[in-house]
C-alpha cells in the first residue's frame, strides 16, 4: 500500500506541473485591434467634439469626446477607410491599417464648409501608385476657386504622423521636393489657404522611388545590346527589362513606297533623312516589323531574345509607371504648361516621333509617341501604345492600318 500511495502522489505533482501555463504572450488570445485619434479644426487648431467616424468595412460609429478624442476597439486586423463627418464640416477620409493587439493613431483635422474657403486641389502627378520616381521629384496639383496659396505634405506614411517635407505658403500648382530616400514609399497630399481658412486636404496618392534615386538603371547583367551593328541600352521597369531606344535596323526606303515581303528588312525614316533614323528609329509597317507571321509575342525585326511585346506586356508597362506618361518621356518631350512634361523618371526615354501615315507623308512629330504591340485585334487590326505632348495619359488603342509606319520598342523574353 505504501508503494501505490507513493505512485499515485507523484503522479498528482507530476499532472500538475504539466499543466503548467508557460506562454507569457501578451496578445495570446488577442484577435484584433483598435483605431484611436483626434480630430481638430484645420483652421484653429480647436478640438472637435461630437464627430462622427465611421470605418469602411464597417466596424462602429463612435463619437469624439470634449477633447476631440475618438476609440474604435475590437477591429479586426486588416486595412480600412476611416471617415469623419460633423455637420458645418466637410467630410474627411484616410486610408488605415489595423494590427493584432496594436493601436492605429489616426488624427484628422476637418475644414468649414464656408463657401469662402477654396475648393480642395486634385493631384496631377506623380500619378498614384507609380514606381521608379527620382529621389528629387515635381509634384503638379490643379488649380483651387478663391485660392491665396497651397500646403503640400510628403510623408513616409499614409497617416501624415511622419513628414519628410510640409511646405505651407506655396503660390503655384507645383513644386520640387529633392533628397526623397531610394527604394522607399512615400504618401503626398495637398491643400488649399486662403483669408477665410483652408480647403480639406486632397486625396492621398502613393509612389515609389526608384532603387539607385535616378532614373535609367540598365536591366542586371544586360546593360547592352549589341545588334545589326548598333548598341542599344536596357532599362528594367518593374519586372520588364526594355531595350532604351527605338530600334533602327534595316535599309530605308521611300515613305511613297510600301515594305514588302523579302528577306531583306525595310524602315522609313522621318522626313526621308538617314539621321533622323539615327535620333527617332525605324518607322515599320506592321507586317514588316512582325516579319509577317501574326503571333502576338513574335521576335519579329528585334533581337534574338527580344520580341515585339503584346497589348498585356504594354499594360504591365503602363501600371509600373502610374499610368503617368511624363514617366515615358525623355527629358524635353511634352508641354510643360500643359502637365505633360517628360520626366523619364522610368528611363524609358520615349520621345514624340509621330507616324507615317497611310498616305506615305509624315506627321505628328513632337505631338504624338506611337509604338507598335505584337497583338491584333479581328476587328480593329493592331494595337499600339500611344501618348502625347500634353498631360499624362497612356493610350493602348486598335484602328491603327497595317501599312502606317510606327516605331518598334523591343522587351526582352
């Protein structure tokens, strides 16, 4: 009996030690987080009470307190929009991420309605989202109604609680921010002032600079390219890696005459010069420059390892980029006064050569960019990718006849 008693006391230590708690976690448990702020007039810096802030995907309504404070506990992890409302006021949002067992602060300041004060600016460029943007950038906004000056915020995040630069008393619609960090994201936003007070800030766009801080940096091990006796550059934006320049291969041609089917390689050349070949590229019909198959992806006229890219390939370019074609453009292209400025802030280094039109004759030069995709539609016939001197738009389009001349930008496979 002794024995079994023995047994079964070291059996009870031995259970109860082994049901020991030993994780000291904090959050164990712990499933959400919670959204805290204050809320202040943007114009005499005063608490706010009784604001309504609401999330999108709705979690609760809460109010401000006396001080302009606000909690919203219990939310699950993940991003939201939070809103602020009061009436007097214009409504104010911001973009918020929410953390296991973490507080998210998000301070907002709220602008009268007084119709005195001058409308909220819209943001020009850089457009949201674009990649590949210098450590030293110009950032374009719209003009306000009743506007004395403009404030434009920069900070490393979407709550403005960091600011890399917050310049108040700015006169024009743009202004250059330089000494931005390589390889970083940043947010960007602005508002306007005058006597009567300031407008909301605007919506808050995001972009990304480039890893080495300029623009242009060569695909990794392909710098060059070396093909039917000329060297062409690389430049990798996003995940694609770009030949730099137009390609300029083949014997020219009359723009009179049309490229035929032979096995030797034709171009036109703007204004039926040689050099112009030399500075703008090649011109080619569209069959000559898929060397006349029809498959979208062909090497067609590029390099080995290189092919004409697809209307998709074309899109990827254009989402790396912001959708903002100043980032096409070389230094120099585009109207400046009309916001389409070349920044080539990709390296892409596009330049406004025009078309040879279906007539033989030349036009658009210094207006239009035009570069042939490798896609053709049944109905339309090919796609290209086009862009102008003025604003920042980015076009893909179909309607294009075969036997204009256009200009080939090769990708590699």
């Amino acid at each position: 009996m002794k024995r079994i008693a023995t047994a079964i006391f070291l059996l009870y230590i031995f259970t109860i030690g082994g049901c020991k708690k030993t994780d000291d976690n904090p959050f164990d448990g712990v499933s959400t987080g919670s959204i805290s702020g204050k809320i202040t007039d943007i114009n005499l810096g005063s608490a706010l009470a009784n604001v309504s802030v609401t999330t999108t995907p709705a979690t609760s309504t809460v109010l401000t307190n006396s001080a302009g404070e606000f909690v919203i506990s219990d939310v699950q992890s993940g991003s939201y929009i939070l809103k602020a409302g009061k009436t007097g006021y214009l409504d104010y949002t911001v973009n918020v991420s929410v953390a296991v067992g973490k507080t998210t602060q998000a301070d907002m300041q709220l602008s009268s309605n007084n119709p005195n004060i001058p409308t909220v600016p819209s943001l020009v460029q850089p457009a949201n989202g674009a990649t590949w943007q210098p450590a030293t950038l110009l950032f374009t906004w719209t003009a306000s109604t009743g506007v004395g000056s403009y404030t434009l915020q920069v900070s490393s995040n979407s709550n403005f609680s960091t600011l890399v630069y917050n310049q108040g008393g700015l006169s024009g619609t743009s202004q250059q921010v330089s000494g931005l960090a390589n390889s970083a994201v940043y947010y960007w936003r602005v508002r306007a002032v005058n006597t009567y007070g300031s407008s909301a800030y605007s919506e808050v766009r995001n972009f990304t600079t480039s890893a080495t801080g300029a623009p242009g940096y060569p695909c990794p091990g392909v710098a060059t390219v070396n093909y039917a006796g000329k060297t062409y550059h690389t430049v990798l934006i996003g995940s694609q890696c770009w030949l730099k320049e137009n390609l300029n291969v083949g014997v020219k041609i009359k723009a009179s005459a049309n490229q035929v089917n032979d096995t030797i390689i034709q171009k036109y050349c703007y204004a039926d010069l040689d050099t112009n070949c030399d500075i703008l590229g090649g011109y080619y019909q569209w069959n000559e420059a898929m060397q006349y198959v029809t498959t979208p992806g062909a090497q067609g006229i590029c390099p080995a390892g290189w092919h004409i890219p697809t209307q998709a390939e074309f899109e990827t370019l254009i989402e790396a980029v912001g959708q903002n074609s100043n980032s096409l453009k070389a230094i120099g292209q585009g109207d400046g006064e009309e916001f389409g400025a070349g920044t080539d802030s990709s390296g892409f280094s596009g330049l406004l050569n025009g078309i040879r039109g279906v007539q033989g004759t030349f036009g658009d030069k210094s207006l239009w960019a035009y570069l042939w995709s490798s896609s053709n539609t049944s109905v339309y016939g090919p796609t290209a990718l086009s862009f102008s001197f003025v604003g920042s738009t980015i076009t893909i389009q179909g309607a294009y006849s075969k036997t204009a001349g256009i200009n080939i930008r090769c990708l590699k496979n």
